[in-house]
C-alpha cells in the first residue's frame, strides 16, 4: 500500500497518507500519526528534486500560517479524543466538500478560503496523519503541474509543524522514525513510476482525480473509525 500511496501522489499531488494510513493504524496502530507524518515529509523532497515550478506561493502564504493554529488543535485533539472519533469527524467532513465540489462551481481561492483550509489541514493532518483533502479541494481546477510542486510544498512545511508539535508531547518514537528511513527506497520507486503517467492527466481528467483521492480518502477514514 505503501507503493501505492507514493504512485498516487506522484501523479495527483497527494494520497501516501490516505492508502497507507488505513493499512497501518489496523495493523501496528502504535506507529500512527508518526510513522505517516514522516513519509508525508519525505514524499515532497522526492516530488520537488525534479517538479520545482509552478509553486502557488501567494496561496501558501496564506493558507500555511493558519497550519500552526490548526497544528495546535491537532495536537490536543489527539490527547483528549479517541483516533476513531476524530477520523469519523475529518471523514464525513471531507465527503460533504466533495460531494459539494463535484455539483457546484469551484470554490474561489482567496484568503478566506486558504486560511480555513490550512486551519483545517492543520487539525487533521496532526491528528489523522490526512492533511491534504482540504487543499486540494481548492485546488482542484488548477493545472497538475502548479497543484503537485505547491501540495509538495505544503506537505513538507505543515507536516513538519505537525511532528514538532507530537515531539514535543512525546508522540514520536524511535521505531516510527527507523520505520520511515527503511521506506525512503518504496517512495522512491513510486514516484519513478508515477512519472510514466503525470503527462497523462490535465485538465478535467486531473480535476476528477483529485475529487477521486480525496473522496477514497473520506470513505477510507469513516471505515477506519467505525472498524472496532
């Protein structure tokens, strides 16, 4: 799955969380948020070695300082609340934009939207390890070559804010981190193959590929949480 995951966001802009994250919080359920917020940091670096271009830095400076906040609450949520209640929350949250998304127009991109995004990715990259939903909803209309480098970016700054927050409650472990280094060859080969099939996706194409991965994200957490 793991394989999977770093394919998908190689050619949509994200999805390691979203197909890993199930797979590991049933079987080794001490390795979560940690071990994913990990990959989520080292899948970029692999993205942006060769897609550097086309970053949205207007909309990172707004939607990434509302990260910190949103991290916060992450934080605090994962030590008062159990993970399954916070996935069914960030599940059916995540299907109501979709669902919403695919009937209506795009949601504009402005600071509004950003800040509440970033907030928002903030809580539940922190607490579910899946933090790209809520951006890449915005985004969603927009060409893959800017969505993939400017999701990388925002990957790699959010989800860095999220592990120093759990590392300063305690959070992350060793076995997490050691985990994460082993999977850098598995990331790397993902995203070789995903290269064979970028070009192939633009416009609506792309637009419905996003919409799928995030609503496979939603359905995948609500599952997750309801699993006892």
């Amino acid at each position: 799955m793991l394989l999977a995951g770093a394919f998908v966001q190689g050619v949509v802009g994200l999805g390691i969380g979203l197909l890993t994250a199930p797979v590991v919080s049933l079987l080794e359920p001490q390795l979560m948020p940690g071990y994913l917020l990990l990959l989520v940091v080292l899948m970029p670096v692999v993205t942006l070695r060769h897609e550097r271009g086309g970053v949205h830095w207007r909309g990172l400076a707004w939607s990434l300082p509302m990260r910190v906040p949103g991290t916060a609450v992450g934080v605090w949520l994962v030590a008062v609340l159990a993970d399954r209640w916070i996935g069914l929350a960030v599940g059916v949250m995540v299907l109501v934009a979709v669902v919403a998304s695919s009937q209506t127009v795009a949601v504009p991109i402005n600071r509004g939207t950003l800040g509440v995004a970033g907030f928002v990715s903030g809580v539940t990259g922190t607490a579910t390890s899946i933090g790209g939903p809520p951006i890449a909803l915005l985004y969603q209309s927009w060409p893959a070559q800017r969505v993939r480098p400017t999701m990388a970016v925002y990957f790699l700054v959010g989800a860095t804010l999220s592990l120093v927050g759990l590392s300063v409650t305690g959070e992350i472990t060793r076995a997490q981190v050691l985990l994460a280094a082993v999977s850098v060859p598995v990331l790397l080969l993902g995203d070789l193959l995903a290269r064979r099939w970028r070009d192939r996706l633009a416009g609506p194409a792309f637009r419905s590929a996003v919409l799928v991965v995030c609503l496979v994200s939603a359905l995948a957490l609500v599952l997750r949480s309801l699993l006892p």
